[in-house]
C-alpha cells in the first residue's frame, strides 16, 4: 500500500472511530427517551429499548405548567435575545468598523474585556438591578439580561465583519447618493449576513439552554423557559430522577437548535472567519 493510500486510510478510520465517540451519547439519549422508567432503572443498562414507548412524550405535559407554555416561554425568550443582539451589534460594530472617534480602541477592549467576566457572580446585582427597574420575574427583563451577555461576542463578530468589507464599496455607494442607514441597509446588511446568523445562532442557543439565570430571576412558575421547567422530572423521595421523562425532555430542548443549525450552518462556518485576517 502507498503512503499516500495508507495516510488516507488511517485518517478515514480515526475519522470514524472520532465520529463514533461523538454519536454515541446522542444514541443513548435518543434511546432512553423511548424507555419506561422501569427499563431505565434496570441494572445493567439497556442501548436499544426492549419496550419501545412514547409515553414518556405525552406526560411532559405534566411539567410545570405544560411543556408547549414553557417552550412559549423559551422561544419568546430567543427571539428577545436574538433580536436584540443583532440589532444592538450591527449598529455597534459599524460604529466601530466605518467610524473613527476618540478613545475607540479602548472602549471596544473595555467591551470585549466582559467575556473574561463569568456571569454567575454578576446574577445577584442583576437581580437587584432588575428589581429597581421593576423587572424582575419579567421574561423581557431576561432577555435584556441575555442580551447584555452576549453583546461582547456579537459586537467582536459584526466589526471584523464590517472592516472586511473593501473600502472601495463605501466610496461607490456614497458617490450613488447613499449614506447613513441607507448604506447600512441596502449595501453592507447583505454584505455581512454569514456574520449575522452566526450572532443570531449563538444569541439564540445560549437563550434557549440557559439555566442558571433564570432559576435565580424568575419566581413565576409560568414564566419558566423549558430548561427550568425539566427540573421537574427530578423529584425527591424514593423514585428518585424520572431518566426516561427527562432525557424525552432534553430530547425535545435539543431538536429546535439541531434544525436551525443544519438549515444556517453554511452562513455559520464563513460568519465565524469573517474578518479573520483583519480587525
């Protein structure tokens, strides 16, 4: 065998056992959300279930207030984030990517210097923030939560976005009468929608899987987002965790951010390198 061949198959088979590793939890989550909890319990465990049931499906209405409320509550949630993280970034990163004003380059480092800070500790000063803004246990004071979280990270994508775009394309659509938000609109927003879906994806997963933030500002059963809500299927006593109830749980938590990562994930790929070789 030649090298060439050998050095494609060797990289074909740790490819393959890679990918293995990767699916594996997948298949045992898909695989338990099918099982009775009886089955779930029983010693040793089971990877294809012996009583194929869809039971635990139907008592995630038991939830809380009902699993279609509490994914209501965490798709409102994402589109809160999502919406304002792209509206408050683009404008941001334009500013900082077309528009020069003293002390720039500080303010965008002071900026993207908040993701060394870990959000846990800040929970209770938002808490009383949001208390004092007569927000709290509010889903949009939430979001406005979630949204200054992912703000750092959004605005470092859409400025590296906008200096990639030529300064050329700037000087043509100014010399066509454009400027403002009508370049902004009709030239660049086009211009850096891979950048835009890539802040979108990312506004929107850590919204809808988020927590611990949540849990610590929000009272109201009824307002729970659906990760909140999935703490049900913890109970106290003698039978323990439902497994079965749960992982149908994070089943159903999972397939919305699988969906919209397969339909977005070629804007994804060339929304995270955009600007890589400038900014």
């Amino acid at each position: 065998m030649r090298p060439v061949q050998f050095g494609r198959l060797a990289t074909n088979v740790v490819s393959g056992v890679l990918a293995i590793i990767f699916v594996f939890p997948f298949y045992v989550l898909v695989s338990a959300a099918f099982k009775t909890p009886q089955e779930m319990d029983q010693p040793p465990p089971t990877y294809f279930p012996h009583s194929f049931t869809l039971e635990n499906f139907a008592d995630l209405s038991t939830l809380g207030n009902g699993i279609w409320v509490h994914i209501g509550n965490s798709a409102l949630l994402g589109l809160i984030t999502v919406v304002g993280t792209i509206s408050v970034s683009m404008l941001g990163g334009w500013g900082f990517a077309r528009y020069r004003f003293p002390g720039q380059r500080l303010i965008f480092i002071l900026m993207l210097s908040a993701l060394m800070v870990p959000y846990q500790p800040l929970l209770t000063p938002l808490f009383l923030v949001l208390k004092w803004l007569h927000l709290q246990n509010s889903r949009f004071g939430l979001g406005l939560v979630y949204i200054t979280f992912q703000l750092p990270f959004a605005l470092f994508v859409m400025r590296n976005a906008f200096l990639d775009i030529p300064q050329e394309i700037e000087d043509a659509a100014r010399v066509d009468g454009a400027s403002g938000f009508t370049m902004l609109w009709a030239v660049f927003i086009p211009l850096v929608r891979p950048a835009i879906v890539t802040v979108g994806l990312f506004a929107f997963f850590s919204a809808w899987n988020e927590f611990l933030s949540p849990l610590v500002l929000l009272s109201d059963q009824s307002e729970f987002p659906l990760p909140v809500a999935l703490r049900s299927a913890i109970v106290s006593g003698l039978t323990g965790v439902n497994w079965s109830l749960l992982q149908a749980g994070v089943l159903v938590t999972m397939l919305p951010c699988l969906i919209l990562f397969f339909i977005f994930q070629r804007y994804y790929a060339s929304g995270l390198v955009a600007g890589a070789v400038k900014g």
